[in-house]
C-alpha cells in the first residue's frame, strides 16, 4: 500500500558528535550501511553513527532539494530540527 513514503532525509549523528545528513529510500538499511563501513566516505572515517532524524519526502527531487537545505544549516540549527522532531514524536516516523 501507498502508508509509506518513498524517500527520506535522514541525520546521523557521528562518533565525534559531527552529524552527516543524506537521503534514502530504506533509512534503516543505509545506517547498516554506514556503520558496516559501507556508507559515506565520511562517515566511514566517524563511526559508529547513530540515526537522530529523518524526515518523510514524497519523491526522490524532494528529498534532494531538502538535503540540500539542512546540509546549508549551522551545526546548531540541525541540532535544533532534532529536538523539534524529537520533541513532536507522539509516534515513530518510522514505517
């Protein structure tokens, strides 16, 4: 059925407290990646990293173009859009 989206924008956050934002259709299966070393070349070189956000997207465009703009944020204002997230979680986002 059509009850999950096709892509999201996630956040991870890296060992050292760094966070790399990226876009895919199956989150869950892209933090595997990154944290069996497969991932990012970046976040290879951060592990472990932790998932901290994600974010719906209707199709692949989208979630670029929003990629796109959080990588524009300040450290402090992607931290602020986790805690907003976290903060509005009545229930997973998640499928």
């Amino acid at each position: 059925g059509e009850r999950f989206v096709s892509y999201w924008v996630y956040m991870l956050r890296c060992r050292d407290g760094s966070l790399y934002t990226g876009s895919t259709t199956d989150v869950e299966r892209r933090c595997a990646l990154h944290n069996a070393g497969k991932g990012a070349k970046y976040t290879r070189s951060h592990l472990p990293v932790t998932l901290v956000y994600t974010e719906p997207q209707p199709d692949r465009s989208s979630a670029l173009s929003r990629e796109y703009a959080i990588k524009q944020l300040s450290h402090q204002q992607k931290l602020q859009l986790i805690q907003r997230s976290a903060d509005s979680k009545n229930t997973p986002q998640l499928p």
